[in-house]
C-alpha cells in the first residue's frame, strides 16, 4: 500500500504472514498476533514480505 493519510486514529493487526508499517520515519515488523495504533493524519505505507492477511480497524468521527 503506498503512502498515504487517513483522518482517524487506526491499528492495523497482522493475521497472519508477515507486515512492514512505515510511519514516523521508521520501519515497524509486524508478525501473526501484534498490532500497531497510528493517531489520524500520520503518512504511512504497508508492505508485505510474504503472503499475509491484516485487519484494520479505523476510527472515523464525524464532522461537527
């Protein structure tokens, strides 16, 4: 997934496989079971480095 933004806060939890999260100027591996929370706005990337499953969970707030 190339970079990009979202307005809510998120995680994205891998399933299974094996998941790079690029944020924030860093790299973070994600294995089955971890999970990792992203606040809204933060440019970000998702690579995988074999076949994986992930689920993400975003958090939308509607405008006021």
């Amino acid at each position: 997934v190339p970079e990009h933004r979202v307005d809510g806060e998120l995680t994205i939890q891998c399933i299974e496989g094996r998941l790079r999260v690029q944020a924030h100027g860093r790299t973070v591996s994600l294995a089955p079971g971890e999970l990792l929370f992203l606040e809204g706005g933060v440019p970000h990337s998702m690579a995988a480095d074999e076949d994986s499953s992930a689920l993400l969970t975003l958090v939308r707030v509607p405008a006021a």
